[in-house]
C-alpha cells in the first residue's frame, strides 16, 4: 500500500527529529533518500542507520536558508539517484522569544529558514520534476502554530502560517503538472528541537496536560502521515494540511 520502491526522495533537515522519523519511514518503504541538513554528523549516521536496515540513503550539507544550497542538493540528489519523487521540507526552527524582543536578526533568521528557505527550495525541486514530467509530492512541515498561536513564538507562527498558505497557492498552480502539496500540522512532538534548554520542565507539563491523548507526539506520529501523503494512497490529496496533535487544539 504504502510502497516507494523506485522513488527518490529529499528529506530537509533529515538528520534528526521529526525528519529523521520520515526519512526511516519513507527508506523503509523503499525509497531511496537524501537527507539534507547543516549537521552532517548526525545526518551519516542517520543515513548509516537507514543502511544497516537494508534501505538506500545518502547526505548532503545543506541549509535550507543559503537558497544556493537545496538548489545544488536537489542537481547532485538527480545526477547520483537519476530522478527527483518527493521533497519534504521539514527543515525548520522555533526559538523562543517574546515579541518585543524579537530582533530584525531573528525575524529575518526564522523567516529565512521556516519560509523563504522552503519555498526556494520547492521552486527548485518542483522545476526538476516538471522537467522530469512524472509528477511529486512535496510535504510541507508546517505546525499547530500555524492555526493558533503557541506563545512567545510569533515570528514562528507567523513563518508557519505563511507555510500553510504557501501550500495552497502551490497545490494551485503545482496541480496541472501532477504535483502534489500537502501540509502536515504536528502539535508537541519530542525531538531534539524541542527538548532545548528555551523549553522548560514546567512548559512541557502543562502543555502535555492539555493533550488529550496524555502523551507528547514522538517523530514517527508525524512520520506515518508523511508517508501516507508521499505514497499513492494519498492520490487525490492536495493542498491540505493534516494537524496531527493528539487533540491538543480541541482542548
Ligand atoms: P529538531 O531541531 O529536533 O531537528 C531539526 C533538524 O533540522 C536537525 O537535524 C537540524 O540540524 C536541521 N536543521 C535546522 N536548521 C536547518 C537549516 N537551516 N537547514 C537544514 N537543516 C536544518 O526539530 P524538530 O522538532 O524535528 O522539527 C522539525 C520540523 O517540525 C520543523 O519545521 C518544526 O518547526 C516542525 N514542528 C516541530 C514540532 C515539535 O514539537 N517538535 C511541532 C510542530 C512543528
């Protein structure tokens, strides 16, 4: 149901969290993948992981905030692999701060990365598979934030909010070549990102009190639905955005 096999695809910010629980998910189902990401070490041994499970992967240094970057990851990813399936931009940072401390230099650095990083690099990919003429699938890594707002947070909401809307104008004019673009919504997952020092004990427990579901996501929660929308199960699916978030927003 769920098979890539014969599929290549990019994962941003593959390395670790939750784009390295996509990248296990979509290499498990027969993709092969590139990950890119700025920390190379844990992108090898991610790639080394997904090896030693009998999947195919590569990596790449890349940040998604150098527009030159992607572009050459996406070049590079087809000349080693022959061909561009699927982009998943999950690349994406979050730091905290309250909005009258938030600096030109950090609004300027989360909109480079969460939003002007993203759309670069989908313009690149999606020139590639146009001209490949098979269609893809690009995954947008948005968040809960983008439909209601978390809190000292709203450069982030504010970029993530733009990743929403950015899927739609997309699946617009993406659709007629074949390519589809979704969204997924993760509300609190547990990864490295969010285990940070600017996220206390006492936030995280209050936060998980009003998940209905009790728990924190973990990345493979949001893994399981970049799958779905990667694979042909999600064939008439574009332009949407799956909140994935245990119930949080209906608390
Ligand atoms: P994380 O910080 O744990 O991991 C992010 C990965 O991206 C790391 O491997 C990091 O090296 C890489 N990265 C960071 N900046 C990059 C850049 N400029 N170019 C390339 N790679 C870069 O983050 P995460 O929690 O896994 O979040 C992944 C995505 O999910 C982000 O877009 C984030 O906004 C979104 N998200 C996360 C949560 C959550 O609770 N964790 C909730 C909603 C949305």
């Amino acid at each position: 149901l769920f098979n890539l096999k014969g599929q290549v695809a990019i994962v941003t910010g593959g390395a670790l969290g939750i784009g390295q629980g996509i990248a296990f998910r979509l290499a498990e189902a027969g993709a092969t993948v590139m990950i890119t990401d700025i920390n190379p070490e844990a992108a090898q041994s991610t790639v080394a992981q997904i090896k030693e499970s009998g999947g195919t992967a590569a990596s790449m240094m890349a940040n998604v905030a150098n527009l030159g970057d992607e572009k050459h990851a996406i070049e590079e990813t087809i000349k080693i692999f022959g061909r561009l399936d699927i982009l998943v931009n999950n690349a994406g940072i979050f730091p905290f701060a309250p909005a009258l401390e938030v600096t030109e230099q950090l609004w300027d650095k989360v909109m480079g990365v969460n939003l002007k990083g993203l759309f670069f690099t989908t313009q690149a990919a999606a020139r590639e598979m146009i001209k490949q003429g098979h269609g893809g699938k690009i995954i947008n890594i948005a968040s809960i934030d983008a439909l209601h707002p978390s809190g000292m947070l709203v450069h982030y909401d504010t970029s993530k909010g733009g990743v929403a809307m950015m899927t739609k104008s997309l699946a617009l004019e993406f659709g007629p070549k074949n390519i589809l673009v979704n969204a997924i919504a993760p509300g609190g997952i547990q990864t490295p990102g969010a285990s940070s020092p600017d996220t206390s004990e006492e936030l995280l427990k209050a936060f998980t009190a009003r998940i209905p579901l009790r728990r924190m996501g973990i990345p493979d929660d949001i893994a399981k639905a970049a799958l779905f929308l990667a694979s042909d199960m999600a064939s008439y699916m574009n332009g949407s955005l799956i909140v994935i978030d245990g119930g949080y927003l209906q608390a």
